[in-house]
C-alpha cells in the first residue's frame, strides 16, 4: 500500500467516526424523550430549540413557563395565545 493509499485511508476512518458520533448523539436525543416525557403521548411531542440547543416539548402537557423558555419561532407564538372561550 502507498502512502497515498494509506492516507486516504486514513481519512475515511477520520470522517466515519464523525458520521458515527453524529448518529451517536442523534440517537441518545431520540431516546431522551423516554427520560423527558415518558408520560406524554409521542404524537403530541415536538422537537423545538432552547438556547440553540435542541429539546423535546409537549405543547399539550408543558406548563407555560417552559414553553417562554424556549427560542421563539411561530409554534410557540401561536402555543402561547389564550384560547378563546365558545358561548
């Protein structure tokens, strides 16, 4: 084998452990939502940011407190208006 050959190499491995880290922690997210919210309903839960970072929210179950905690986008604009009352 080439020095090129062995540098390429090299390389390859380098990028498939960054994939593979990159994975790593997607799948420890996806699983948090059993520690976060195992009493919610998985349809109800939604990815959403707070500080950048992603969180797991349930925007039926949630107090309203942790709802302003999180980075504002339109969902929790609308998450955060009363609801009206029907007569």
């Amino acid at each position: 084998m080439n020095h090129n050959s062995l540098t390429n190499l090299e390389n390859e491995i380098k990028e498939l452990r960054l994939e593979c880290d990159i994975y790593k922690k997607q799948v420890e997210f996806y699983k948090s939502l059993f520690i976060t919210h195992r009493n919610s309903v998985v349809h109800n839960l939604t990815i959403k940011k707070h500080k950048c970072k992603k969180v797991w929210i349930d925007p039926i179950n949630d107090n309203r407190e942790k709802i302003l905690d999180l980075d504002m986008d339109d969902d929790v604009k609308e998450w955060l208006k009363p609801t009206k009352c029907e007569r």
